[in-house]
C-alpha cells in the first residue's frame, strides 16, 4: 500500500482524531458525541496508518514523492 498522508497531515490527523475523540467520550449522551467518537476514530487511524482512502479517488497525496536513485 502506498502512503498518500505526508508528516504534517499525519500530526494534525492524529492530534485532532485524539481530541474529537475524547471530547466524544465525555458527551456519548448526544448524537453527535457518537459522530464526534467516530470521525475521531477514522482521523486517527489514517493518521497511524499513513493511508486515507478518501485521497485515492481524487489522486491526492500529501507524502512526499521518493526520487529514485
């Protein structure tokens, strides 16, 4: 699998997938407490896993290109 998520979008996935995160926790009673757990979830995976696949339709990547040697 091919990485299309660069270091700075990682940081920002998994920073802000930490926070939708736990601030879903504390707020479980609402709908969108279970949304926010969610998106959270998805964010910070993608972040773990250098891959999102919303990326892949639309040919983006943020990870830098290796050159060849």
């Amino acid at each position: 699998m091919e990485k299309n998520v660069g270091s700075a979008d990682k940081t920002v996935r998994i920073i802000i997938g930490i926070i939708l995160f736990v601030f879903g926790l504390f707020y479980t009673a609402y709908w969108w407490g279970i949304v926010a757990i969610i998106i959270g979830a998805v964010l910070f995976v993608t972040g773990l896993l250098n891959r999102c696949p919303a990326y892949v339709p639309f040919k983006i990547s943020t990870a830098k290109k290796k050159t060849e040697a």
